[in-house]
C-alpha cells in the first residue's frame, strides 16, 4: 500500500503470453476485452510503477503529458517468467445531477422537460434526479465493465523485455477503446486488500 503496509490478497497467475511493456519507471498489462460484434474493440491497461510507492509520481506524469497514454502501451505479447495480478471488484457511485447542471443540461430537470417524448395522455415529464453507477471487475473469467452514465497520438519507442508482471502494490488502470483510443474508465488501486 502506500504507507508501506503489507495486505494478503488473493492472485491470479498464468502461464499464457500477455502484452506487457516496460518503460522508464514502470510496466503496462493489457487485457483485452472479449470482443462483440462489432469493430470496436475495449481493453483494460495496469500501470505499474516500478516502486512500491510511485503511483503519485506516474499519476502525475500521466497527467502531464499529452498523449501520454497512446505512447505507453505494450503492442506485443511476451513470455513472462512470472505474472501474477490481484482478483478485484471497484464500484463507485454518486448523484449528478448538479454536475449536469453545470454542464448545461437543465431543461430535463423542469417540469415537463422531457413531455415531448411522451406520446400517451400529455403528462408532464421531467427528471428530478440523475445517478452514475460504475463497476470493474478483475478474476480468472477475465475484465468487466459497465457503467450507467459515461485523443490521440503515437510514437514509437524500443521495446524492453520485462521478465515478470507482479501486480502487488498501488497501480493506475485505465478501459480503453482501442481504435479511437477513447478512455472511457481511469481508476487507482490504492488497498489491494479491499
């Protein structure tokens, strides 16, 4: 953790080739999404730093850093001599509605804001509340996401080869869909025990 405490948590481990890169400071997972139908294709990205408690340090060069993220992924899948990551489940909730607001959306919110998309005996219709829920999910079947309410550049770099993906300390995670490279999750594992 970031204080330095030690948790017991509960890994996962394979022996499967996984795209993993290294850079200066830290190391990138992707786990890709099972795909649907369509052309769109989502993946989950851990980001590891190399020191027990370097999340603030990478946190803040990924944020500092346009384009950051699209130069920082792993594009090849490696044999690790050993991976192993943490089975978690993150969920986070909260009222938007004056979020929305600020943003502009207002009308909804008056009675009879939405009264024009109800055909049956003219009732009035508005919104008195908006929630966002979002969950992501972490186990053996693979990565989940979901959530109620929701750039680009590339460079390239050499390619180090990382010997072992051990996730057991503070880590960044994004959820990505990979052809336009829109984040649509970005999170931190702070307590790897909760």
């Amino acid at each position: 953790m970031l204080n330095g405490t030690s948790v017991r948590t509960p890994f996962m481990t394979s022996r499967q080739m996984q795209f993993v890169r290294s850079f200066d400071g830290f190391q990138v997972l992707k786990l890709s999404y099972q795909q649907g139908s369509d052309t769109r294709r989502f993946s989950m990205y851990i980001y590891l730093p190399d020191a027990q408690d370097g999340l603030p340090s990478l946190t803040e060069r990924i944020c500092s850093g346009l384009g950051f993220i699209d130069s920082h992924l792993p594009s090849n899948a490696v044999t690790l001599d050993e991976f192993r990551i943490p089975r978690f489940k993150i969920g986070f909730k909260f009222e938007a509605s004056s979020v929305m607001e600020k943003l502009g959306v207002v009308d909804v919110f008056k009675r009879g804001g939405l009264s024009e998309m109800v055909v049956e005996n003219g009732e009035a219709l508005g919104v008195n509340r908006i929630l966002h829920k979002a969950f992501v999910e972490v186990n053996e079947e693979g990565t989940e996401a979901a959530a109620v309410t929701v750039g680009k550049a590339l460079k390239c770099a050499r390619q180090q080869k990382p010997k072992l993906m051990f996730v057991d300390h503070p880590f960044l995670f994004t959820i990505r869909e990979d052809t336009s490279g829109l984040l649509l999750f970005v999170g931190q594992m702070l307590d790897l025990s909760s």
